[in-house]
C-alpha cells in the first residue's frame, strides 16, 4: 500500500471521528470525501478519494458542488 493511501486512511478516520463520533454506520450524521491529487501533474492524473459514504452518495455529492462551482446551484443559506 502507498504511502498516500496509508496517509488517505489515517486521515480519513480522524475526520469521520471528528464529524460523527462514535456514531456507526447507519447512526452517522455527517458524510464526507477527500480528494487528493498531484500538482504539476499531466492531463489526466489520477485523482484518490476516501470518503465515508457509498458511491452513489459520493458521486451525487461531488456533482452537487460541481454545479455550485459552476453557478447553477444557489445556495441560499449563505450571502451571495
């Protein structure tokens, strides 16, 4: 196992424990994902995640804020 991975997975349960607690599985309140990557990498570098959420939970995550970045999600608990 890599270094990075190693790295994604310690991380990874630091923030689980910060966001939920001891809560299990099905008793968590809050989701996440960590996106690490390379910078100066070529087109098409691979991008790692750990999250604590399925896939379909992470990819309906990541194209959420994918359209806020992209102005086509407003969000109206903040001031814009």
């Amino acid at each position: 196992m890599s270094a990075t991975r190693q790295y994604m997975r310690a991380m990874a349960e630091g923030i689980d424990k910060s966001l939920n607690g001891d809560a299990k599985k099905g008793e968590r309140e809050n989701g996440f994902i960590l996106l690490v990557f390379p910078f100066n990498a070529s087109d098409g570098a691979k991008v790692n995640y750990v999250s604590n959420t399925s896939r379909e939970d992470t990819v309906a995550a990541l194209k959420e804020i994918v359209a806020r970045f992209e102005g086509r999600v407003v969000d109206h608990e903040t001031k814009q």
